[in-house]
C-alpha cells in the first residue's frame, strides 16, 4: 500500500461535529489533502474516487442505515464560465466522448436534452454559479461522513426538491452501475464487510465507481471558474432506511473548522 508523502503522509484530521445529512442536500467533499491516510488509501489511492472530483459541492443521494456513509453526486462547471461562452461539458473537446443525455442541468443551466427536466432547488435556492452547474449521472460514489462538510458558498443550506431528487435517480437507475453502486467492493471494504487493505490502483487507473468512465475534475489554478476557486476562498450490506424531511425552513449549516496539521516527508 503506497504512503502519501509530504504534506499528505500520516496527517490526523481532529474528529468533527457530525452533520444530520438529509437525502437531497447539498454537502460539500472535502479536499483530498484534508483526507486522513485511511480516507485516501480507501477513495484516492485506489482509483475509486477521482482526486479532481473532491473540493466540489455533491448531491446527497442515499445513505447507509447508520448514516456513517453517503451515496454522493458531484455538482461541477466542468470549466465552462465567460471565457468560453459558458460553452456546455457535452460540447467541449474534452468531455466529448461522455453521454451528452447523461448529464443534467440545474435551473440556470444550459439542457442537454429539450425532453428533460431542469434540476432543482428547494426554497428558491440556486449555486453560486447557476449557468454552469451539472451532474453527470454515471459518475456516483460512496464516501464516510467524515469526508463531508456543509457548502458555504450560499446564505442558507442548499436541498434539491424531492420531486428533483426522484427525477435524477431515475435517471441514474439507466446506468449500469447504479445496481452495485452499495456493492462495489471498495464499498464494502468501506462498511466493513470485506477485511483487509484496499488495493492501489496500477500506473493506468482503473475506471471509478464499478466501471464507470472516470471524470478528471477541473485542476486548481486552470480556470477562475472552477469550483476548487470559489472554495478556496460476507455481510449483507445494510438496508437504506429513509430520513424524513423536515418541513420547517433548512437552517443556515455552520460547520466548525479545524486547522491542519502538517505532514511528514517520507524518504525513501
């Protein structure tokens, strides 16, 4: 199992305050060096999760009995902003080969098919940057709460409207690894089903999230308009149980901070 060197070996993250994450919020995945060692040999190392896919806000989808674990969905630009016309993901050269009927918009957002749905918000809520919000439907992974922490980028907490959150999952259920996505072994490693270190990847990444095309999420510095720029600133697998929805209005999330505590350089 490879070691994270630098400012990302043998880091201790303090332990925090755990969120009640509702079915349809909207959380915010923590960069990868804020990851402890575990977090990044169980989600980074092994490929399961792109490392461009953390520091981005995600749809909360489902979660595991116990609340400890969440089926997650990122919300990106995919560098679409002024610069390029705020020019859609399906008609940039690099996300080319991607399903164009595969990614959804929210309200603001350009559609990529007249016969869909806008996604929305509840409490007339919207991102920070509602012309470039998608979601690109295959791409859907698991991760500990303890990866998580409320998206702060808006006045008040962000939660889709059921009717939203039903409509995306059905279009997530066409995917081919909407069926494993609670049985993937890395999943189950993760809910303790399976004993043992979690595999690394090879020099050539393995597909994430049960065989689904692995998305590179926006690299810091590359674009103003990237989500990392506004941020800176065995054993059955446990039943999904749902957790109402509270009708009262969704208060403000005030997560606490902690600082960071430096990584030691391993020499070889």
């Amino acid at each position: 199992m490879a070691c994270r060197t630098g400012r990302y070996h043998n880091r201790e993250r303090a332990q925090q305050t755990p969120f009640n994450w509702q079915d349809g919020d909207i959380a915010f995945l923590k960069s990868s060096d804020e990851f402890s060692q575990t977090e990044w040999d169980t989600l980074i190392e092994t490929g399961y999760v792109k490392e461009g896919a953390t520091k981005h806000p995600v749809i909360i989808l489902e979660h595991s009995r116990d609340s400890s674990h969440f089926l997650v969905a990122t919300v990106s630009a995919y560098r679409s902003g002024p610069d390029n016309g705020y020019l859609p993901p399906w008609e940039q050269r690099t996300h080319s080969r991607k399903n164009r009927n595969a990614f959804r918009a929210f309200t603001g957002s350009k559609k990529s098919s007249a016969n869909q749905k806008h996604l929305e918000l509840g409490d007339g809520g919207c991102f920070p940057k509602p012309k470039t919000s998608w979601v690109y439907t295959p791409f859907i992974f698991v991760v500990p709460s303890s990866t998580l922490k409320c998206f702060d980028k808006t006045a008040k907490r962000l939660r889709m409207t059921q009717e939203s959150l039903k409509d995306l999952l059905g279009d997530m259920a066409k995917n081919n690894n909407f069926a494993k996505r609670w049985t993937n072994p890395n999943v189950l490693r993760m809910l303790g089903h399976i004993q043992g270190p979690p595999e690394s990847r090879s020099t050539s990444p393995p597909e994430s999230a049960g065989g689904t095309p692995a998305i590179t999420g926006p690299k810091p510095g590359v674009s103003k308009t990237s989500w990392a720029a506004i941020a800176t600133a065995g054993k059955p697998v446990p039943a999904l149980a749902p957790i109402p929805v509270a009708k009262a209005s969704i208060p403000r999330c005030n997560t606490p901070s902690f600082p960071s505590k430096p990584r030691l350089t391993v020499k070889a």
